[in-house]
C-alpha cells in the first residue's frame, strides 16, 4: 500500500512539473524581424537560408516571422508595442528613433560591421515603355507635365531617399542649397499621390496607372518587371543620387524579455555570411562582400552616389532641416496649390 502510494506521489508530482512548464517551451523558437516594405521579397529568401544554416550548427529548428510597411511607420509600431526581435530599416533615422525611446543603445551602430548596414541600395527611375516624356535626370521631373509617383517623405525611408537623391543631385553637381529646394519643390508639386509606402507607390503606379515615373530603390525595379512583363517599364539611371545604408538592429528591451537574444544577434550576424551577401546581390541590393559585388556588377546602375553624411550634413541635420515638424518638407508642401 505505501509503495502504491509513493507511486501515485511521484506521478502527481511529475504531472504538476510538466504542466508548468509553459507551452512554448517545447516548440521551436521564432524571431519577429520587423522591415520595410521593399525588402520583402529578399527576407522571402534569406529567412529560409538562415534558418538551414542554424539548424545545420545548432541542431534546432527556427522560426522567422516578417512584418513589412513604410519604415518610419514600422518603427512606430515597435515602439507602440509591436514585439520585433530585430528590425531591418532602409535608414538610420528610423533606428536612432528606437534607441531614443530606450529599445536599442545608442552605439546601435558599433555593433556590426558597416555601420550596422549589411547592404546598401540607390534610388532610380522608371518609366513606361519608350519612356514617352523623355525623361533622362532627376532635373526633368520638375517639368511641367510630368506626373511623378513617389512615396510620402513624412513616413517612408522610400519617400525620404527620393527626396534626398533630387534635393542632393543639384548640391553634388555644384548647385546651391535654394537651387535644391527649387527643384524638389516643382517635382513634389507633381507629385498626384503621396502613398504610405514604396509597395503602395509601386501598386499606384503598376496596377493603378497613375504616373509617367514612379521614384524607387534600385531593387525594385527589377521586381516590377518580373512582375509585370519584360518590357513594359524602363529603368532611367540618373546622373548621380544618394546612396540607401540599409541598417539593422537588436531591439535589446525585447531580445532580453522574450530571452532571444544570441538567436537575434546570429540571425543579424548571419547578414554578412558568404551566403546572404549572395542573397541581397541576387535581389539586386548592394552587398557589402567585394566579391559578391564583383559578381554582381551587372546588376548595379553605373552611376555617381553620394552619401548623406557627405553631401547633406549626416542624418541629424537632415532630419532637422528636411522632416522635421515644420520644417523645409512641411514648408514645400503647405505651399503647393492642390
């Protein structure tokens, strides 16, 4: 009888045991990698590949999850309490925004090679077929004319990156700073939409119809075109434009909550492998290896880039003097007669 009953102890007792511990505990981990809306199709195929190379190391199965929308936007929703592991941004600002509200340090940067950006990209043109208003430089969307499709600088690193390559064209070209607001002045007053992101801009432009040229990264226009047919579309490359760091980051407050941490920081780490680098040029975004981007030069637009930190003063000035409340953006548009 007593041993029945030690039995019977021990049983109740490993019971109580297994059913504390919680129901995620025996499933494979996950990751959230918040981004924004063009590198969509590339986190299609780097997620897979990292998660093959970890199983291959570690033995244990990963999960990773994406969520895609205009970068500030994004950000936004990290901080409003979106649990993202990591995000993946098209521009600093977005990141240095997280760090301020205490998600990531402030040194993000420090913490990978590259200033934390593990490709980079530009910003292009593309028109319709036999490009019908004979668009050749950023100069001529501010003809009188020409409808110009490009997402809102106020909310999308798209938007802010078109704003930044025709503002800084004319300053890299030896222009003046009010030359450079005469310009990006008549190309937003042509502006029809202003979308909330760069697949919205790229849809209004597509599928809508709307526009004679629709301002995008460099990746997407290959995107566009295997989407929609060889051919209906031409990619115009400027003389010159800005060239798009693509940082990364831990989101610290939620890695240490949900106990992520060396998962998140390898999947970030994973960027710069031989094999993601392979990736990102694939998808038509700048890597940082020299020889997946010797490989690969076919696919990169042979034009002048400059850099915000260079040629417009870094990231803090910009965002001061460009998209700030009130500022010069604010100032162009609430002077342009809809």
């Amino acid at each position: 009888m007593r041993s029945s009953l030690r039995i019977t102890r021990r049983l109740a007792l490993l019971v109580a045991a297994a059913s504390a511990v919680p129901a995620w505990a025996s499933e494979p981990p996950a990751l959230l990698n918040v981004s924004y809306d063009i590198a969509r199709e590339l986190y299609k195929q780097l997620n897979p590949a990292f998660a093959a190379a970890w199983k291959a190391k570690t033995g244990q199965a990963v999960t990773i999850n994406q969520s895609h929308g205009g970068s500030t936007k994004q950000i936004g929703a990290v901080i409003g309490g979106l649990e993202a592991d990591v995000v993946t941004m098209n521009q600093a600002t977005d990141v240095d925004q997280l760090a301020s509200a205490g998600y990531t340090p402030a040194d993000w940067r420090s913490r990978f090679p590259n200033g934390a950006a593990p490709y980079s990209s530009t910003m292009l043109m593309l028109v319709r077929k036999g490009n019908p208003k004979g668009i050749k430089d950023w100069s001529d969307l501010g003809r009188a004319g020409v409808q110009v499709i490009m997402p809102n600088p106020k909310v999308t690193g798209n938007g802010r990156y078109g704003y930044l390559a025709i503002y800084g064209s004319v300053l890299a070209q030896g222009g003046t700073e009010a030359q450079a607001k005469e310009l990006v002045t008549k190309v937003l007053a042509n502006v029809p939409v202003l979308d909330g992101g760069g697949r919205g801009a790229t849809t209004t432009f597509t599928q809508r119809g709307i526009g004679d040229v629709l301002v995008t990264f460099e990746a997407e226009c290959e995107l566009i075109e295997n989407e929609f047919g060889k051919g209906q579309y031409e990619v115009i490359n400027p003389t010159t434009s800005v060239e798009a760091d693509a940082p990364v980051a831990l989101v610290d407050k939620v890695v240490a909550k949900k106990g992520s941490q060396q998962l998140a920081k390898a999947y970030l780490d994973f960027l710069w492998s031989p094999e993601a680098q392979e990736i990102i040029a694939r998808n038509n975004f700048r890597p940082r290896d020299a020889a997946a981007l010797k490989k690969h030069a076919h696919r990169f637009a042979p034009i002048k880039l400059f850099s915000v930190d260079q040629t417009l003063g870094g990231w803090p000035k910009v965002s001061k003097t460009h998209f700030a409340d009130g500022a010069l953006y604010d100032q162009i548009m609430a002077g342009i007669k809809r």
